[in-house]
C-alpha cells in the first residue's frame, strides 16, 4: 500500500511539472530584465543601449533596465554578463571590440564570446568615412596611395588609441593596397579630429556620427566610405569600391548577448523581438540621427558576424603586431 502511495505521488509530481512546462514558457519574461552596458553613461554604447531597452520594454511588456558596468575598457562588465544566470534576464550590449577585437588582444580575457554568450542579434551598425583636412592632400583614396607611395611614412594617420576601430582600419586599409603611413594615437576619437582640423595629421579614418557636423561645415574633407553602400548621411561621399578600391569593407557594429545556455524558447523570443525592433521605422529613425543604423539580424547572422570578424581581426593583429598602450 506504502509503495502505491509513493509511486502515486511520483506520478502526480511529474505530471505537474508537465503540465506545468507550457505556462512556464508563456511566462517569461515576468519580472523586469537588465541590460547591462560595459561602459559608463553619455556615451554612444549607452545611448544605444538606453535606445534598445525602451524598444525591448514595449514589446516584452516588462521594464528593461539599463545597468551600466564600467572598468576594464567594457572587459569588467562583459565578463559579468557572462557568468549571470542564463535565464535571459541579463543581457548585454557589445561592440566589435569587445566580442571580436579582444580575443587577440588580451592573452587572458576572462570570456570567450562564442563559448560562453548566445548571441541575440546585431542590432546596429555604425559606418566609418575617410577623412581629410579641406584645404590639403589627400583629396582622393587614389591620391591617398599615390602620395603614400612615392613617400613611405611622410603621412600621417590620427586615431582614436592603439587597437582602437580607426586604427584596425587604416592598418587593413595599409595591408590591403601595401602602404606605409605613421600612426598617431590619441586619447579618443574628438582629440584626433581636431588635430586633423589643425592640419597636424593628415587623414583618418572617423565614425560617421562623430566626424558629421565638421564634414557639413566645411572643416573636414569626406573622401570615402569603407562600406557596402554609400551612407545616407553622406549620400554624395563614394564607397571604397566607387573609390577603385575593391573588398575593403570595415564597419563597426553592436551586438546583443545573452549568457550561454539561456533556454532556446527565451532566446527565440528575444531573437523575434530584436529583429522586429529592427525594422521599426521609430528605431531606425533614431538609430540615423545618431549616425547609425539599425539592423535586427537574426542569431545564426549574428554568430556567424561575430566568428568571421574574430577570425578576420586575429589576422590583422598577428600580421602587424598591433598591441594595446
């Protein structure tokens, strides 16, 4: 009689749990979800973080919080992302850097970003323009390789830092067409543009939202686009190809991650929700006034985006010895 009992309450338990699994998957999320920024509040990952947590509340009908962790250049708070509980309530926004770039760069980085995130979706991306001084050589991409090659290393290039996506992409820009021009780093993208202002380096390679109102006032030359297509921002500066300048395409772009093993229905949701946020006009409207644009790939895009950059930046790195301050 005892055993009866027993194997009755067995019974009974798994077929509440059973029944249970379906309300359980419709209940996520049920409480409010955080998304962490690894750097600190004001700049561009926080406004687009802040962006997409307004567009991801609506539509999961929870607040999603935007926790700023700075420390580390963004390598603190990733790290902490990923060792949160994988039950899709902390997620987290990442650029090229800090999910491609920093694999070769950092010999112990605590997180691998294929083994230990999911990824959600590449939400946005941010085109790059190479730009001159208005007034002085270059004046053209073919007039950049010309001068570069009849004087190897009389010109000079500006970024924002060692490793920094300007410098990876006038490095593969040198690699691509075989140059040799020096490096100047500053200490972020604003110190650089305004030297090339001054006429004290010769070109760069800047981010369109950050180089834009200079371009527009006559105090930058626009010279290219290192991408698929020109920029709406800048619909009369050419693209690399327009340029002559064949498979040269460098971007920056901000993912959406999301601890490994996050159950496969809550990525789904959360991949669904991310593509639909987009293709909103409300969202893409933001995303251009910021100098970017908006994307919503889906998962698989987003992994196979961020294993090719990885293994695309690892090259560079291991070619040119590209090391951090």
């Amino acid at each position: 009689m005892q055993a009866f009992k027993n194997t009755f309450r067995a019974a009974t338990a798994a077929l509440a749990l059973i029944m249970a699994a379906p309300v359980s998957a419709q209940e996520y999320p049920s409480r409010p979800v955080r998304l962490i920024c690894p750097y600190a509040a004001g700049g561009l990952t926080d406004i687009l973080a802040r962006t997409v947590a307004q567009e991801l509340s609506r539509r999961l009908g929870q607040p999603v919080i935007v926790e700023n962790r700075a420390g580390g250049g963004g390598i603190a708070g990733t790290d902490f992302a990923a060792k949160a509980a994988p039950d899709g309530y902390t997620l987290t926004l990442a650029g090229q850097g800090l999910a491609s770039v920093n694999t070769s760069l950092y010999p112990h980085l605590p997180y691998d970003t294929l083994r230990d995130f999911k990824p959600l979706s590449q939400i946005a991306k941010f085109s790059l323009v190479l730009v001159g001084h208005p007034r002085r050589a270059p004046e053209s991409v073919s007039d950049l390789i010309h001068l570069a090659r009849k004087n190897p290393d009389a010109l000079s290039y500006g970024s924002a830092g060692n490793a920094s996506t300007a410098h990876l992409a006038m490095e593969m820009f040198k690699e691509h067409n075989g140059l040799s021009l020096l490096h100047v780093p500053f200490k972020g993208e604003s110190a650089a543009l305004m030297e090339l202002v001054a006429g004290r380096i010769d070109s760069m390679f800047a981010t369109v939202g950050g180089s834009l109102a200079l371009i527009r006032s006559g105090k930058l030359r626009a010279i290219a686009i290192p991408d698929d297509a020109r920029n709406p921002l800048l619909a009369d500066v050419p693209t690399m190809r327009e340029a002559g300048i064949e498979d040269f395409n460098v971007f920056g772009w901000f993912v959406v991650l999301a601890p490994a093993n996050v159950p496969e229905r809550v990525a789904d949701r959360l991949g669904k929700e991310f593509m639909a946020i987009g293709s909103d006009p409300g969202f893409r409207k933001a995303m251009l006034e910021r100098g970017m644009q908006a994307v919503g790939s889906s998962a698989a895009e987003a992994a196979q985006m961020i294993e090719k950059e990885t293994g695309r930046w690892a090259a560079l790195v291991k070619k040119t010895g590209i090391a951090l301050d």
